[in-house]
C-alpha cells in the first residue's frame, strides 16, 4: 500500500462507528479530485458555519488550542452540541482528505513532535531581535516574537510553539504589522478622528490605528499574515497585540467611523473571527493580547470588563493573553495583592485564568520586571499555579530585553495534584512534584505547614517547594 492511500485508509478508520464510512467510500479519487474534495468541505453545513465548529475539529484532532490534547475532555468546547450534527462530521471527513491528497499536511511538516514541546506551563516573550542571544530558548512551551528579524528563526525552530507578533489595530510606519503603512495609507485604512486627524497610539507614536471592521483592510492583512507564515514553516501561528475592548484606551479617543465603545468593540471582534477563520483552516494557532480596559468604567478597576471583552473574543482564538497579569499596568512592577482598591484586586485578576480554560483556551499571563527580583517571579508563577489546569496555559516573565531564565520561576513540580486550598490569608496546592504556597495579603503574614514542616510567607510573597 502506497503512502498516500494508507493515510486516506487511516481517515476511513478514523470515522468508523461515527456514520461517516459511507461518505468516506463516496469520497473523490485521491490524487485526481482534490478540488472536488475541498468544494465539498466547503458546501458542507449551515451558512455561516457555526463558531463552534473549527474549535471542536482542533478538539478532534488535537490541533489548535487542544494541540497534542485531542478529546481531552475538560477541553471539550462549551458551545458544542451535545450530539454534533452528521454534517459535521462529513465536513471533517473531506477536510482530512484534502490534507490528505494535498500531502503537507501541517501537522507533518511544521508541528514540532510532542514529546520535545518545552517545559509546560512556562513560556517566552520579548521584542527587538533578543531571542537569538537568549540561551534557554528551548525549556519554554510557548514562544513570542518579532516577525521580521532573527527572532523568526528562533520562533520556527525551538521545540515549543513559537508565535509571530502582528497587531491589527497597529499600523507601523517603519514595519510592517499585518497592513504596511504605505497599503494602509493608499487604501484609506488609517483612522481618523472626529477632527480628521489620523489616530496614533498614544504609547508608539510610530503606529497609526487601522480600519480594523474594513473586510477589505481584514482581508489584506490575513493574505499579508499567511504569505508571511508559509515563507517560514516551522512557526506555528501568530500572537496579535492590542486586541482592546475600547480604542480610547489606545489612542485617548474614539475613531470618527467607529464613534462609541460598542461600534469599536464590534469592528475589533469582526478582525478576530476572520482572521481565525482563515487562519484555523491551515492550522495555525493564533493568541492575542485582550485587554478590556475602558477608561472611566468603575469594572475596569477589576477583571469584570475583561472578562466581558474575553467571553466575546475567546471563542475565536487558541490564546489569550493578560498582560501585566498579578502586577498594575503602571510600568511601577507593583504587585497585586487581596483587597478592593485598583491596584489590588488580586482574586478578580485570578479569575481569568479559569475563564480562559473554561472556553477551551490557553491562559497567557505576562508579568513584567527587573532580571533580579526572583519575590516577583515567584509570586507571578505560583499565583498562576494555583488555577492552572495542567494545559497549554502559561506564565511569562519578561525582563525587558535581558534573558529572563530564573530558577525562581521556570522550576517544574509536575502537573496539579489537587485544587487549591485556602490557608488564613493564603492559599496551598499540592502538584506531583511539588508544593505551592502563596500569601496575597498586603499587611499580614501567613504559616503553612507542608509535611510536617512551617513555612512563614511575609505579605505579598509566594514559595515554589520542589518535592514537597
């Protein structure tokens, strides 16, 4: 049996005993009809497809969000049906076949084997051309950076998953993000404020916003982001920053076209599901950095407008991203603690790790600081610890440029043994290779006792005990 008809043997297999047998004997001859077989796909189910379609066929197949987890079952997505419709099935059925007939399928040609995917539950992110110099690129499970220097090596040949930064919201003038400036700028596609004035974020003054609710400005961004990711196989998808829930947290003021929070929220969610569309069917991951802030919101000084932002976008990506997660967003690296001011919060903050796994995604949660203050990675890494599921969610550290390896909080204890456990003012979970200990108060001090042993943890600070 040649190559090619094992696999399309093995696809008839794979929906045996599911009512798919019959379309699979009914299916185009493989090497003379791999047209046929992909107009079929696509004619396939209602109009649009349902969004929980292309999450459960990652679930299916263990691609995506649940890469290296197909059937996983706390993975199963949310929205599916609690009997998926036969269309379904026939649909995944033709796709697998055209993959197939095609023979690149991405799954043999750019995953990198499971059993070599980087320490699970940490990961990498920097800018600026770092990764190369970096020695320990190799021990993350998930890897961010730029699309255009060296680091797109690094992304395509580490063993994690190594992610492409684009934004579409951003449209830089010296590279590009998605949209160049110059096609941006020549097709109407910066935004203007109530006065004319193009828009700038107000943090880079070099990103101009883009129309990101313009089909044509969506459709000229995936065709960029995808020529860009299939002339460099190995990467595995893209991360897109500033996915904001208002654009005045951008650019101090809403667009003239898109006047109201609402209007802009709406342009921004159309950006994700195309580009997800698009992207999802040749299997590339995509993460983004959703923040839900919106000036002036009293639930902007919890997690409750980002947890809103997160429930609409999250159905149509495999990560989302938190940043400044367990720390304020005031560059100060002040860590958050319990209690109700702004700058606490820590309980709300937390939530969004269980909301993210709850939707079938990868939590990301990056704490920024200095190269030296292990109190703040270990805080940030054991605060993530105690929700996380034992999935594709991670904890970065970045230390702004300087390679942020530290014992302090790459150290691996394992997967979650048992759920967390409130301790006074903290809190205690046991892993398989270790403990967790973390005290969130912002005045009192906390004793645990871990196998006989007390340990006593100043306000604010966390323990990482490997073994115990």
């Amino acid at each position: 049996m040649t190559k090619h008809a094992a696999l399309v043997f093995a696809l008839m297999l794979l929906f045996a005993g599911v009512g798919s047998a019959a379309v699979a004997r009914r299916a185009p001859a493989p090497a003379k009809h791999l047209s046929a077989a992909i107009k079929h796909e696509k004619r396939l189910g209602p109009k649009p497809t349902p969004r929980w379609y292309w999450r459960w066929a990652d679930w299916r197949l263990g691609e995506g969000f649940a890469q290296d987890r197909a059937h996983q079952h706390n993975l199963r997505p949310q929205q599916l049906p609690a009997r998926v419709p036969h269309w379904a099935w026939q649909r995944l059925h033709y796709f697998l076949l055209a993959r197939a007939i095609k023979g690149h399928a991405r799954t043999s040609t750019t995953r990198k084997p499971p059993a070599s995917r980087g320490s699970s539950g940490i990961g990498l992110l920097n800018y600026g051309g770092h990764l190369a110099s970096f020695t320990h690129n190799s021990l993350y499970h998930l890897v961010v950076g730029d699309a255009w220097d060296g680091d797109a090596k690094v992304l395509a040949s580490g063993p994690g998953l190594g992610l492409a930064y684009f934004s579409g919201a951003d449209v830089n003038t010296g590279y590009s993000t998605g949209v160049p400036y110059s096609q941006a700028s020549q097709n109407g596609w910066l935004l203007r404020n109530s006065s004319g004035s193009l828009l700038v974020n107000k943090s880079y003054p070099s990103n101009y916003v883009g129309d990101v609710g313009s089909t044509a400005y969506q459709r000229a961004w995936i065709a960029n982001v995808e020529k860009y990711l299939a002339g460099h196989p190995g990467i595995d998808g893209i991360f897109i920053d500033d996915v904001v829930f208002d654009l005045k947290d951008l650019a101090n003021t809403e667009a003239a076209k898109y006047s109201t929070q609402p209007q802009w929220g709406g342009a921004m969610l159309s950006f994700v599901e195309a580009v997800h569309a698009a992207l999802h069917r040749k299997g590339y991951y995509v993460a983004v950095n959703a923040s839900g802030y919106i000036p002036g919101d009293a639930n902007s000084n919890t997690s409750a407008n980002t947890q809103t932002w997160w429930r609409k976008v999250g159905p149509y990506v495999d990560g989302l991203m938190n940043e400044y997660y367990d720390e304020t967003p005031t560059g100060t690296d002040q860590l958050r603690t319990s209690g109700t001011a702004w700058y606490q919060g820590w309980s709300s903050w937390q939530q969004l790790i269980g909301l993210a796994q709850s939707m079938g995604d990868d939590f990301i949660g990056l704490e920024k600081g200095s190269s030296t203050n292990t109190t703040a990675m270990t805080y940030g890494k054991a605060s993530f610890l105690l929700e996380w599921n034992g999935g594709g969610s991670v904890f970065m550290y970045s230390a702004r440029g300087s390679d942020p390896t530290n014992g302090a909080w790459t150290t691996n204890i394992g997967k979650p043994a048992r759920a967390k456990v409130r301790i006074g003012a903290g809190w205690e979970r046991a892993y398989t290779g270790g403990t967790v200990l973390v005290n969130p108060s912002a005045s009192a001090s906390q004793t645990f006792t871990v196998k006989g042993k007390s340990y006593t943890l100043a306000p604010t600070t966390a323990r990482i005990l490997k073994g115990s």
